[in-house]
C-alpha cells in the first residue's frame, strides 16, 4: 500500500470532522443564546468560546454566573467539567508526545471532544503513520469544527432572545452527546464503563458544582479498566 | 445580569486552566511512555465521563426546572437506538431531533 501524503491525511481529517458541523451549529448557537440572554454582548460570547473551547464547561460556567453563584464556583465547575481535557491530553500523548515543543502547544490548544475522539481511534488503525501524518489528521479534523464554533457563538449571540423556547434547543446537548457516544461502546468493557457512569451520575446527582459527574465519570474509568483485565485474564 | 469584571475573571481563568490541562500531558510529559495501567483507564474517558454528563440532563431536563419529560426521554434513547444501529453519529442526531420535535406536538 502507497504511503499517503501529509495533505491527503489532512483531507481525511476535514472529511471525518465535516459531521460534527451539523452537530456544533446548534450546540454554539445555543451557548450565543443563552450568553447574550444572560446580559453578554457578541464580543463577550465570542471570547468565552475562543478562550475555552468546550461547549458543556462554558454552560456550565454561564449558567453558575447567572445564578449569581460564587464566582471560584463557577471556575472550579467549568474546570472540574473541563477535567476530561487532562484525559484527552493524556490519550494523545503516546501519539502526539514527540512532536516538537511550539507544535504541541499548539495542538494543545485544539484537544476537544471531536479531535480526540476521531484521532484515537485513526492513530490505532494506521500505525505506519508518522508525526507529520498525525498532525495532519489531528488539525484537519480541527479545521471544520473550531471556526463554525466560533462563527455560530456570535450568531446565535446575535439572535439572542429572538429564538423561542418552543424550539427545545436545550436538548440539542443531550442528543448531540448520546450520538457520540453509542460508536464508543464497541467492547463490553466499554459498555460496562458506560453504564456504571450512567448509574453513578444518577446517584451522585445530589452532589453540588457537577461533582457527581467526576465522580461518576472515574468510576466509569475505573470499571472499563478492570472489565478489560477480567475479560483478559479469561481469554489466556 | 453578570457584572463584566466577574465575567472576566471568570472566563480568564477557565481559558487558561482549560489550556494548562489541555497541556499537561501532551506539552509536559512529552514522549516518555505512560504505564500501562494509566493508558488502561485512559481508553474509558470518553465512554465514561460523557454518559455521566448526559444521564441526569436526559432524566431531569433544565428546560422542565428537572421534571421528568417524555418527549425528551423518548428523544434520548431513539437517539441511542439508531445510534446503536446505525454507527452513525449524524443519523442518530437528526432522528433524535426529529423525534424530540414530535413528541413535543404531539404530548406537549
């Protein structure tokens, strides 16, 4: 098989991002909305996107502030939920690890739900890929989604309360995450991670400042790991 | 209505602590290899923390102030279903929507 040109993996890349537009139109548009709805000017909602990049910490925070909660309590929440980005950073590493210092801070920058998400599982098929293929996935999956985030943050800010609430917008987050995650559940491992986060989130509901999402979240981690060695264990 | 300094502080700091996170392994740790058993759990982040965020959202909606909701219910798991089905993400949203909207007209 011939070896793929970096600008090639970079299409792929663009190709296998392109989807998650349709997805984040809706999810950005509904942060400009509720930003602007809650006194924040087109500048202001574009700032909160382009500084944190990461849709359910940014409602999170919003909603806080808006409650006229403390404001470390909103920090602490947002980052609590950003918690995930640490993983992320984490699972690239062995890929991304050796790419010199100013490209992965770079890179950095763009670790969010869907460059993760399609980089591992590509990186795992196509182990002859080298750095410059890897980064050139990585930035074309990137490419597509990061400026529509953006673009609809100012107009959905824009629109603020012309949107009604009959549209049910709010409920593009949970449909938008359910459909991201069903491709994942791909061993019982995986299946049996999900379910125990499921149930654990539930209980740990009561928890103040979305704690019971980390809780719930670790405890997933932890059952997916320990699924993975039984069925290992049974296998040899 | 927030006051503009608060908003300021506030989204600097999650815009820099989100970076550092972002950073902290892929800029800090660099290539050296991670044990075994940190790539272990690692590969159940996904799986795990998105389900945790999702499960309360779908069971006490915001939209309802947290009351039980049957359109939306209905929504989550067509959403699921064609998931599981299908592999296909965009499929899954779009029936998930389209789903939502009807049970909106028609038990709303």
């Amino acid at each position: 098989m011939p070896r793929p040109t970096t600008k090639s993996v970079f299409w792929h890349g663009l190709r296998d991002g392109a989807p998650f537009i349709l997805v984040l139109v809706p999810f950005s548009t509904l942060f400009g909305v509720v930003a602007s709805e809650a006194g924040l000017n087109v500048i202001e909602a574009l700032t909160f996107s382009v500084m944190v990049l990461a849709g359910a910490a940014q409602f999170a925070a919003l909603q806080l502030l808006a409650e006229d909660a403390p404001t470390f309590i909103a920090i602490i929440t947002a980052l609590a939920v950003n918690l995930r980005m640490a993983m992320y950073s984490a699972a690239l590493t062995p890929y991304l690890g050796a790419a010199p210092l100013w490209q992965r801070a770079i890179a950095a920058y763009f670790v969010v739900d869907q460059t993760y998400a399609c980089s591992v599982v590509e990186y795992e098929k196509h182990t002859d890929w080298d750095m410059a293929h890897r980064l050139a996935y990585f930035f074309g999956v990137a490419a597509p989604v990061v400026p529509f985030w953006y673009g609809c943050t100012m107009a959905g800010a824009w629109l603020g309360t012309a949107i009604p609430d009959s549209l049910a917008l709010d409920f593009a987050i949970p449909i938008t995450f359910l459909a991201i995650i069903t491709p994942m559940l791909r061993t019982p491992a995986h299946v049996a991670a999900a379910i125990v986060a499921v149930v654990m989130s539930l209980i740990f509901a009561f928890l103040p400042y979305s704690l019971g999402v980390l809780v719930a979240g670790f405890a997933g981690m932890i059952t997916g790991a320990q699924v993975e060695v039984m069925l290992e264990r049974r296998q040899t | 209505m927030i006051d503009t300094t608060t908003l300021w502080i506030t989204m600097l700091s999650i815009g820099i602590g989100s970076y550092l996170m972002r950073f902290l392994f892929i800029g800090v740790i660099g290539d050296r290899p991670l044990p075994p058993w940190i790539l272990r759990h690692l590969r159940y982040t996904g799986v795990a923390v998105l389900p945790a965020l999702v499960a309360p959202l779908v069971l006490w909606p915001a939209a309802t102030d947290g009351a039980y909701d049957a359109p939306r219910l209905i929504a989550a798991f067509v959403t699921l279903a064609v998931g599981l089905w299908t592999r296909n993400v965009l499929l899954a949203i779009l029936s998930g929507g389209a789903s939502l909207y009807l049970g909106l007209a028609l038990l709303g």
